[in-house]
C-alpha cells in the first residue's frame, strides 16, 4: 500500500524533551508549509502559522485532554511488575468497574517493551489457546484497585480487554495513580501538563493530540483577529505502540452539528477545511454521509482506515507531526498530501534537521 515511507531516523532528530526544556516556547517549534498544487516548500516556525491562513478558513482542533493513562501493576500471582498503558473506555460493567482496551509492558530499564498474548499466557505455562483469565494486576497496597485481562482485543498480539476495578471513579483514581503515557525516547518524565494542548477539556485521549501542541493563547487570539475560523471535534485517541505499525482501532468520536455546519459552510465558499491531526482527518471523514460529500453529526464509534487509495472527502489540509518509517499515521497523510509531496517533505525535514515525536516540529500540508 502506497503511504508507508521506508527511511532512517537519526537519534538526533527525535526530541526528547518538550521545547520549553530547550528554552523555546511551545510556538516557536519549526514549521514546514508545504503545498500540493505546486510543490513550493516554506520552512518558518508555528508562531508564522496566521500568515498562511485567511478569513475563507476553517481549522478543526480536537478538544480530547490526555489522560494520566501510564500505570504500574503487581502481577497479583507472581508478583512481577506489569505497566500498563490504558488505552480506550469501552464501557461500564453493570457489576462495577470499567472496560477498557488496554496494552500491559514489561520494564526494560528506564523504558517499557509490549508484552505480547504468548508472553502473558507462557508466564503461567499456559498455551496461547487457552481462554482463561491470564493475569490480574493489583495497583497499591491492597487489592482494592485491580484490573483483571479478560482476553485479546480483536485479535491484537498487544491489547487486551482488561477490566478495572477501583474505590470511586476512575477519573479521580487515574489523576492520583496514573501518570502520562511515556516511551523510551523521552529521557525523564514531564508533568501531565506538558502533555495538554491549550484547548483540551475533555480528558480521554491515552496518548496527546500533539498536533495541537504548539498552539498558545496568542497564536489563536491572532487567527481569530484576523478571522480564521476555528471549530472543535472530539476524538479520544488509544495508544499507538511504535513497535506495532497497525491500522488504527476504533475510537471513541464525537463530531457537533455547529462543527458538521461551519465545514460545510466552508466548502461551499471554497474556503480550506485544515484538519489539526489525524485524530481531526479520521473524525470528520467519518462524518461524512455516504454519497453526499456533506459532514453530518456525529456521536460514537468510528473505524474508518484512512488510505491514498479511498482519499478524503472533505479535509482539504493538515498540520501534523512527523512520524515513525513506516507508521500507518503516513497512509492518511499520503491521502491528504499525496505521495510525492510527503516523500518531499520528509526528504526535506531528514536534511533540515527538523524534531520528530511529540515534543518535536510540524508540517502544514495545504493544497
């Protein structure tokens, strides 16, 4: 499938450490603008990025806050330590307790590593056929905060349904227990704060919308002075191992019918619907109502795989991260920007030096 760019990442290039740590504030990131109709490539930083938006329009940001959705376990058997990285609310269990899509990983070091089904199920001389309950993991002193692995999510060899169970709400729990999602590349851990954009404030997301993190307050009071429309989506983002390249799962997706309007609206101005993220490109291209190319309301599920072959329907640019070789974050993004111009900015972002990661740069993809 055509949108997976194969290429070396240097160590050098993946930020390590949020832009503020480097003395930069959040806006000063670099930036790439990069358009599709010519080619042309612009390098500034996100502070510029009003000048290359105008009245005619629309951002869309997604609004979903990260949870502190890291947590480490005691295999309630073994005893072994497990970290968990929750991943997406499934739902309520009538008999108490949560579902959740969850991914346990072994310590490795200063770092975690998946623990995949064979290895959870051979730490009891189990086969991997075997369907019984394959670990329970107690959070704390007692065993008042437990979450039990029911089984594998939708075949994945790394999630698992997992239900947790703990005294009061989760929410509160998380917030007391839990701490952001970190991999090895981010060498100390950083407040949850640094892993917020400044427009979150609904808490759900395993993993931060980071598109969005370079915006500051004055970046948007200067699109919005200067009439840039700004609308909100919903998307709670799971967590995306960087050793897995998967498709994504579903995710939980809410699309308001004011947002649904104004990108009509837009359209048909000819204005530029810019998505925020590919959490904003899978929201609203899976609003889209079959045959009409209009956005509709939308509250639930979606498990639109976005790829160069179908394309979009309605996202007419995207700022987004720089992503791991051959991440499926590229299909959507080759979707967007088309395979030439991504294979020419990721060749350029290599020989400029740009960061990769959460803390790292961005690109703005316009037609």
């Amino acid at each position: 499938m055509s949108g997976r760019l194969a290429f070396a990442l240097p160590p050098g290039l993946i930020a390590g450490e949020p832009p503020e740590a480097r003395g930069l504030a959040r806006d000063d990131v670099r930036m790439l603008v990069a358009y599709r109709g010519d080619g042309r490539q612009v390098q500034t930083n996100f502070r510029h990025l009003p000048e290359f938006l105008g009245p005619e329009d629309l951002l869309v940001i997604n609004t979903s806050g990260t949870l502190p959705a890291a947590l480490t376990g005691t295999d309630a058997e073994s005893g072994a330590t497990v970290v968990v990285h929750l991943s997406t609310r499934l739902s309520f269990d009538p008999a108490g307790g949560e579902l959740w899509v969850v991914e346990p990983r072994r310590p490795v070091g200063q770092s975690t590593k998946p623990w995949a089904e064979d290895q959870v199920r051979d730490r009891r001389g189990t086969t991997p056929a075997a369907r019984e309950v394959p670990l329970r993991l107690v959070f704390g002193t007692g065993e008042d905060a437990s979450l039990r692995l029911l089984g594998p999510y939708r075949g994945s060899r790394r999630l698992w349904t997992g239900l947790l169970e703990v005294p009061g709400s989760v929410a509160s729990w998380l917030q007391a227990t839990g701490r952001p999602v970190r991999y090895g590349y981010v060498r100390r851990p950083w407040p949850l704060s640094a892993y917020q954009n400044v427009y979150a404030h609904e808490a759900g997301s395993a993993e931060m919308p980071s598109a969005g993190r370079p915006f500051t307050e004055a970046t948007i009071t200067r699109l919005v002075a200067q009439g840039v429309g700004i609308a909100p989506v919903v998307l709670h983002s799971g967590v995306a191992s960087l050793e897995e390249h998967e498709p994504p799962y579903p995710e939980r997706v809410r699309v308001p019918l004011t947002t649904a309007r104004r990108v009509n609206a837009t359209k048909d101005a000819g204005g530029r619907v810019v998505a925020v993220g590919t959490t904003v490109v899978r929201a609203l291209e899976s609003a889209v109502a079959p045959g009409t190319g209009r956005v509709g309301a939308l509250d639930g599920w979606t498990e639109l795989v976005i790829t160069p072959e179908a394309g979009v329907k309605v996202v007419d640019g995207l700022l987004t991260g720089w992503h791991e070789p051959q991440a499926s974050h590229l299909w959507m993004i080759a979707a967007i920007a088309g395979n030439e111009l991504l294979e020419s900015c990721y060749t350029t972002a290599l020989q400029a030096g740009f960061l990769w990661h959460e803390f790292g740069d961005v690109a703005l993809l316009l037609p």
